[in-house]
C-alpha cells in the first residue's frame, strides 16, 4: 500500500446546502454536509474508486497536476435560445 497527495477542488453547492469536492487527479466527485466532512469524503471515494484497480488502470486514469492548482473565474459569453 502506498500513500499519495492529491488535490480536491471543494465548494459550497449553490442549489443545496452540501459542499461538493472534485479530485482533480482521478476525475471523481464527492460531497459532504461541511468543507470539512466533504474533505473526508472525497477521500474515501477515491480510496474506493482505486480499490480493486490494478496499478496499470490506476496510471491510466491519473491526470498529475503541476504546482499548486487555482481556480478563476471565467466569464462566458453563450446564447440563450
């Protein structure tokens, strides 16, 4: 077993009143009813989403991030038929 870092984008839900975390390494989404509990969830779910993986699938799905990851606001411009 081995012990690795990844990053989790979390933030309040602006339709409920739960926090939502990304790991943006592995692609997978969680949430919980705090910032922290939604911490502690997103890291549960990748635990159980790279369980039974062998390590060639793990590496398939890895995406490394580089440096410390920023979130921005981005505004954009789109129809609204």
């Amino acid at each position: 077993m081995t012990t690795e870092t990844v990053h989790a984008v979390i933030y309040k839900s602006g339709e409920s009143n739960q926090w939502v975390a990304v790991c943006l390494e592995y692609d997978v989404a969680s949430q919980g009813d705090s910032e922290e509990h939604a911490k502690e969830m997103i890291k549960e779910a990748v635990e159980l989403h790279l369980e039974d993986m062998a390590k060639e699938e793990i590496e398939l799905l890895y995406q490394p991030i580089e440096g410390d990851p920023r979130v921005h606001e981005v505004r954009l411009l789109h129809a609204t038929g």
